[in-house]
C-alpha cells in the first residue's frame, strides 16, 4: 500500500493513504539501507506500507521503503558533519520573516535561497507582521530581492494583508512555510487551513526572539483538499548543506550568471584576475550585500572541507 508522511514526531509517523491515515514506525531492516538519507522518512515523502491486520505496539504497521524523491530540503547540524532532510517532494518553500518582532534577517533568508536553488525548489519570501512596521515592510534590501525576481509577499494576519494572495500562492501541491522561531508560520497556516489549530506562541519582548511553539513537522490538508501547508520547527539559524565552494555561485543567481564573463572558470570572485564578479559590484550591477553573503558562505565551506582533512 502506498501513502503520503504528513507528520512525523519521535519516529513514529502518520501516513495518509487514501481517506484513511494510520500510525506507523520503518522496519527494522527498512532504516538499515546503504543510503542515508533514505533511512527514516520525512514530511512529503511517498512510502511503502505494510499494516498489521491489528494495531500491535501502537502502531498500525510498518513503513518499508521511500520512493524516489524528486527533490528535498536539507540543513546541516551545528558541526556540519551531518545533514538532515527536513522535507521532501515540495512545489515550493515560503521563508517567513517578521519585519519587527524578531526583524528581518536577511542573511537567513540568502542561506535559504541558495539551498533552494541548488536543490531546485521554488523559493518565495514572505514579509510577515507588517501591520507593526512603520515602514511597511519596505527597507534597503528589499529592491535587491525584487531585481532577482523572487515572488515576494508582505502579510498580516492581525490586519488581513496578503492573505487572499497567499492562498492562491498555496492551491495546489506541498508548500512549506519555515523561518525563524515568532515570524508568525503557524498563524499563517491557521488562517489558511483554520482546521489545523497549530499552537503559536508570543516574542520574547526583552530578546525579540521567538519561542519554538512547533516541535514536529507536519503536513496540513487545504480545505478543498487539494494542496498541503507544510510547518516546520522554527531555527535560530539555518545552516546549508556542505556543497564544494566552487559549487556556491550556483546558488546565488546575479553571481552564477557574471561567472559567464570571469576569466577563470574555477573563479571564486575572491582575489583573482579578470573577476567579473567584483567588476559588478564595484560598478553596482550586484549588491555589495549579497556579495558578502556570497563571500561568507564560500569561507563556510572552505573551513568545512578543509576541517575534513
């Protein structure tokens, strides 16, 4: 029997097959495959059932294999020697940020951007809470984004701004809504799917951080039943997986498409001659602050690889 993990907490998962879901744990020699990554299952991933004719143990059977996925997001661990599949089979991802109450961070949303874009998924930033900006959502980066063409949508739930947009945003297939701890993801989803009740929590008022209020990822059915809302635990920090550092310029767009014109094809746009790179930020065709974004990322990945040996 095949069905779909929407939600997944403490090894255990529920898999919705057909109108029916049922509670179900890997088997044994299921989680001892040669690939990693395809050990334990994650929100979105199509799964192979076998159900028990009783529920025994608690569950209703055992999950003994993952399909092919077409694509999923990944995040390195704190000491970057271990990656972890987040979710899979998504049709796009939303970054929640809340621009105040924690603020903007534009520097995890461009970590976030270039994971997307190296595992090619669809990437949407949402401009949250801004009802609460004087400025309305609008800063010095914002134009930046706009030029790179990444859909971007400023929402309220308080003040109902967005939300129609959103919706149409989110009609069909698995979207997921991450960001940071209090940007405001589960009452996005809450006034998208109001069946889904998703706890939400409060910022800290003296930090200006948010408090984790979804412990689980799980995926959520639109009322007509023809999309998902995907939630994900909020990050303090979003880490991308390791990837060669000649590899980085593919997740920047601007920076991957002046590569064409550097003299060098392994150019890291760091020191080297003839750097079509750094001729477009000196002359201002790429922002300087994607530029460090970029840089940042690179010597990440340098220290990783170099740590290795």
């Amino acid at each position: 029997m095949k069905g779909l993990v929407i939600k997944t907490h403490n090894r255990f998962y529920e898999i919705k097959a057909g109108d029916e879901v049922f509670l179900c744990s890997p088997k044994g020699s299921f989680k001892r495959k040669a690939e990693p990554e395809y050990r334990l299952p994650v929100v979105g991933d199509q799964v192979d059932l076998e159900l028990l004719a009783k529920r025994q143990r608690g569950v209703d059977g055992y999950i003994v294999a993952i399909d092919y996925r077409r694509n999923r997001l990944k995040r390195a661990l704190v000491d970057k020697r271990k990656e972890r599949v987040m979710a899979a089979n998504l049709d796009r991802i939303l970054v929640v940020s809340a621009c105040v109450k924690p603020g903007v961070d534009w520097g995890f949303i461009d970590r976030y951007l270039l994971t997307c874009e190296l595992a090619d998924i669809p990437c949407s930033i949402l401009l949250n809470k801004v009802d609460l900006d004087p400025n309305h959502g609008e800063d010095n980066f914002i134009d930046i984004y706009r030029s790179l063409d990444y859909p971007m949508l400023k929402t309220s739930v308080k003040s109902a701004i967005g939300l129609d947009t959103l919706k149409a945003m989110t009609a069909d297939g698995i979207s997921l809504f991450t960001g940071a701890s209090g940007v405001g993801k589960s009452s996005l989803i809450n006034q998208l799917a109001p069946q889904a009740n998703l706890a939400t929590g409060e910022v800290d008022a003296r930090k200006g951080t948010g408090k984790h209020t979804t412990t689980f990822s799980a995926l959520v059915p639109m009322e007509h039943g023809q999309a998902w809302l995907a939630d994900s635990p909020g990050l303090r920090d979003f880490a991308p997986p390791p990837v060669e550092p000649d590899q980085v310029r593919f997740g920047y767009r601007e920076i991957a498409q002046a590569q064409k014109d550097c003299r060098f094809s392994t150019c890291l746009h760091n020191a080297e001659p003839g750097c079509a790179v750094r001729a477009a930020v000196s002359d201002g065709s790429i922002s300087n602050h994607r530029y460090r974004s970029y840089l940042a990322v690179v010597q990440e990945m340098r220290d990783y690889f170099q740590s290795r040996f």
